[in-house]
C-alpha cells in the first residue's frame, strides 16, 4: 500500500511518540486479506494494534470517530491473524 506523504508523515509521528514512550515496535503496515494494521507495538506485557487516523477537524469525533464499527471489525480480524501467525 502507498501512503499519501500526510499520511506517511503522521505514522511516522505516531510510531516516534510510541517507541519515546518506551514501546516496541514489532510491525508496520501488517496487511491481510481483511485490511491492514498500521502499528503493531508491545511493552513488557501488552501488544497493541495501532490505527493512525488524521484528520483536520474534530467535526463527527475527529479521528476517533473516523474509525467505524466495520473499520474495527476489519482490525480485530487483521490482528487476529498476526497473532496466529506470531503466537506470544
């Protein structure tokens, strides 16, 4: 997948601001057949999948809001099938 340079720039961000708050990146842009996984972090005991959303306004929740309930049923299926394939 290409990323629009915005896009890129605010993954980049994200993953900075992450790795500074003493998280470890285990993955970037983990595609499957059900969609893709931008972040894929872990500290000590957690591993988290992370959705990077910009958006320039905060109208209808902002980026929170841009994450639909069909857009999370496509993570948790995305990330379902990193862990099959990268058990803990």
């Amino acid at each position: 997948m290409t990323l629009k340079p915005i896009g890129q720039y605010w993954e980049q961000r994200a993953e900075h601001f992450l790795l500074q708050n003493g998280l470890q990146l285990i993955a970037r842009n983990f595609s499957t057949s059900s969609g893709e996984i931008d972040l894929i972090m872990r500290d000590d005991s957690h591993i988290a999948f992370v959705e990077v959303r910009y958006r320039n306004t905060i109208r209808f929740g902002g980026a929170i809001g841009s994450v639909t309930r069909a857009k999370q049923q496509k993570l948790i299926k995305c990330a379902r099938a990193f862990l099959v394939k990268n058990p803990t």
